[in-house]
C-alpha cells in the first residue's frame, strides 16, 4: 500500500513539530553514563554508553536509537534510564548513539545521506571488543526515525543484529525490495505502535506492509494469537492489544503492541509531548523489549 502525497504532507509537518518539541529535552550526558567519540567515514561520530556496575563475561550489547532531532542522551532519559537499570540488573551493555545533526539516514526521502548503517556497524565492533561483547545477544531499538533506522540496520546487517524492537516507526517502503534480496536469516521483531499515531499513522500501510513481510520472512504462522494487556491506567486512553506469531523458523517470533488509541510515545517512558496524542502508562516498553530480546539469542 502507497501512502497518498497529502498523507507525506501531513506526515512531513508533523515531524517538523515533533523535531520542533524534541530540540527541548535535556541533552545532558545521565551519571554513570559517558560520553564518547571516534571517527568514521570523515567525521566525529559521537554516542553515550552505560556499563553496569558488575562486568559479566560476553555481555549482551542493546543499541537505543533516537528520533528525530533528538540524540543518545535524550532518548536515555526519554525511556526513563530504564535500560540502564536492567543492565545493572542483568549485567549488559546499552548504547545510544547520536546522529549527525539529529537525522539518521533510514531510506525515507529527504533526508542525510551519511553513512548510519556503516557507522552503527563500527559501533558495534567497537563496543564489541571494548567490553567482549557476546555476538550472538546484539539487540536494537528505537523510537521514531530511530525505529526506522532499526528496521534499516536489521536488513542491511542481518548476520550482525540478534533482534529488533521498534517503537512508532517503519521500514521505508522504497527499502522493502532491497531488504528482501538481502540475507534472510531470521531476525526476531517486537513492533510497538499507537493506531493513533499522528506522525507515522497506524493504517498507513507502511506497518502492516512491516509486519507482513517480517513474518513471511521470519516463516511464523500467519495467524496471530491475540491477547490483551491489564488496563492499569484506564485515565491514558489508551489500550494494548498484543499479536503475537509464532511457529517461526529458529525461534524468530514476532510480536506486534498495537496500543489502541495510542499516540506517538514510548509507552511507560518520560512526560508526553503536546499534540502526539495519547500516552500509554500500562507498561514500560523497555522492561517489555529487554525481556523479549533475552529470550531471543542467535541461535
């Protein structure tokens, strides 16, 4: 399904909006977290990393990628450090780069043409052989551009990336030919996204084109077994209806968190911003997608 021009319009002054309200998040590097450099392609790529504070032997490395006009340290406190709390608790590594000038090239029209599946690459390799990073356990996640950056990364690095979780964001549709054509190891994906998203809408075409394809990729049972989360805050307007596909080759499930009446957010992270709609507080995304991507090492 094609999105119509007037929906890229409205698409288009959306994002300006949200870029707009994201320029206001604090930016500060969180404590414990730090600041690092290094070049690549030209230029200084920058990204903060958390450790955890026992150093276990092949952790698991997560990537959390921001969106638009945003960088790592907003995103951090934007999930409200929840990562950094499981690595503490669970002995991984969390990274979260930035990208120049706050736009990640995922294969939408008009954007950087930099180099970011490259540069998440090295990064990878660089944390790799900084903290010995377990191959096999490399997650990736990411709201908005930043899911759509997760989405490119997962098809353009297959044999790189253990599993992905993005939040309120597509693969682009000029990508899905190419992504195709690549590597088709199976690659487990948990999708969350509001179906009253008003920056990547819901019914777009682009998310379910996603969701179909992962899961004739993946080889999962087309039919999805449907249950709903508790509705803990029944003040957000919001709901979440889970489909979950299983019978997938190698144990590559894919799993979509539609949150009904949802906005653009990260479900359960920090205060809303104006106009993105409805803010679901019935879970914390990111305890939800750590605990999907540890149950899903490369085999």
């Amino acid at each position: 399904m094609v999105v119509v021009p007037i929906l890229k319009t409205i698409f288009a002054t959306l994002l300006f909006t949200a870029a707009t309200a994201a320029c206001h998040l604090a930016s500060r590097v969180p404590s414990g977290a730090s600041g690092r450099t290094f070049s690549f392609g030209g230029a200084a790529r920058t990204y903060v990393v958390y450790a955890p504070r026992a150093k276990l032997s092949k952790p698991a490395l997560v990537l959390v990628l921001h969106g638009l006009y945003g960088d790592g340290a907003s995103i951090d406190w934007r999930t409200k450090r929840t990562f950094d709390r499981l690595a503490d608790r669970d002995g991984f590594v969390v990274a979260y780069p930035d990208a120049l000038e706050g736009q990640w090239n995922t294969g939408h029209p008009g954007e950087t043409n930099s180099d970011d599946v490259g540069f998440l690459s090295a990064l990878i390799d660089t944390l790799a052989a900084e903290f010995d990073v377990d191959p096999k356990r490399v997650y990736v996640t990411g709201l908005s551009k930043g899911a759509a950056m997760t989405y490119r990364l997962a098809c353009e690095r297959p044999n790189k990336i253990t599993a992905i979780a993005p939040v309120a964001g597509g693969l682009s549709e000029g990508l899905m030919r190419s992504c195709a054509e690549a590597s088709r190891r199976p690659i487990p994906l948990l999708v969350m996204h509001g179906t009253a998203d008003p920056i990547v809408p819901f019914d777009s075409g682009e998310l379910e084109g996603n969701v179909q394809y992962w899961i004739r990729r993946n080889g999962c049972t087309l039919t999805p077994v449907v249950t709903r989360l508790p509705d803990v805050d029944p003040n957000d307007g919001a709901r979440t209806r889970v489909e979950s596909y299983g019978n997938c080759k190698d144990g590559a499930d894919v799993s979509l968190y539609a949150i009904e009446g949802g906005g653009h957010h990260w479900p359960g992270g920090d205060q809303p911003l104006r106009g993105m709609g409805n803010f679901s507080r019935d879970f914390d995304a990111g305890v939800v997608i750590w605990d999907f991507f540890k149950q899903h090492p490369m085999p």
